[in-house]
C-alpha cells in the first residue's frame, strides 16, 4: 500500500484546521496558502473530509472549514480510510475481491491478515492533535 497524495494532503490538512482551531471556521484559501495545495485539489480533499463529517463547512464571508470533533478523537486512520481507494497490502484482501480459490489452502494468507491489522492500529494510534502537536508515539 502507498498514501497517495490525496491522503497525505488530507492528514496535513485535518493537522492545519487542528492548529487554528480556536479560529473557529478556517477559509479555503488560508488553508491553501499555508499547505502550498491548489484550491482546486483542496476543494475535492475537503469535499471527501466534509462526505465523510470529519469536517463541517460554511459558506460566505465567514465561512471556512472546522473539524466535527475534538483533534484527540480523530485517528490518522479515519482520515487515510476515507481518502485512499486501496488500503490493503495484498490484492486477495481488497475490498470486491473474488473469493480466492487458495484462500483454504493459503499458508501466507494469515500474515496479510495481521499485517494488514497491524497497518490499521498504527495509524489508529496517532490522533490529529498528536500530529498537530508533534507528538511522538
């Protein structure tokens, strides 16, 4: 599995609306800036996160974007899950796979399985105020 850069961009930004949150809503544009994304591509990002209510927006002279819930309650997971078309590490787990005719007989199937549990809970573990705070796990 590779982030994609839709996925490292939406962590970056869930971090940067975490680090003006006393801003209240977070225009667009000043997300953009700091981040150095096109407000093109940040639209579609904020469009999944906002899908996905990670992110509320408003619109107007006052509007921006704020995240739905406290930053320690949000998982870099929840974001990287929402945002990535693929998350696992072999093909015969991916989400609409067909049933492998080895699956019965597959000796290596069990260590993608934890594998592919173990990728889930670490980034489980990192909050996006971890992030925004550069806290270490």
């Amino acid at each position: 599995m590779i982030v994609s850069t839709k996925g490292r961009y939406a962590l970056r930004v869930m971090v940067d609306i975490a680090q003006h949150i006393d801003d209240g809503y977070i225009p667009l544009n000043s997300i953009a800036k700091r981040q150095n994304i096109s407000e093109k591509y940040l639209e579609a990002i904020l469009k999944t996160l906002v899908h996905n209510n990670l992110v509320t927006g408003v619109r107007g002279k006052n509007g921006g974007y704020k995240l739905t819930r406290d930053p320690s309650e949000i998982s870099a997971w929840d974001v990287i899950s929402v945002t990535e078309l693929e998350l696992s590490v072999v093909s015969c787990l991916s989400a609409g796979a067909g049933v492998c005719q080895m699956a019965d007989h597959c000796t290596t199937l069990p260590m993608w399985k934890d594998f592919n549990a173990v990728l889930k809970e670490f980034f489980q573990k990192y909050s996006i105020e971890d992030l925004a705070t550069g806290k270490r796990k």
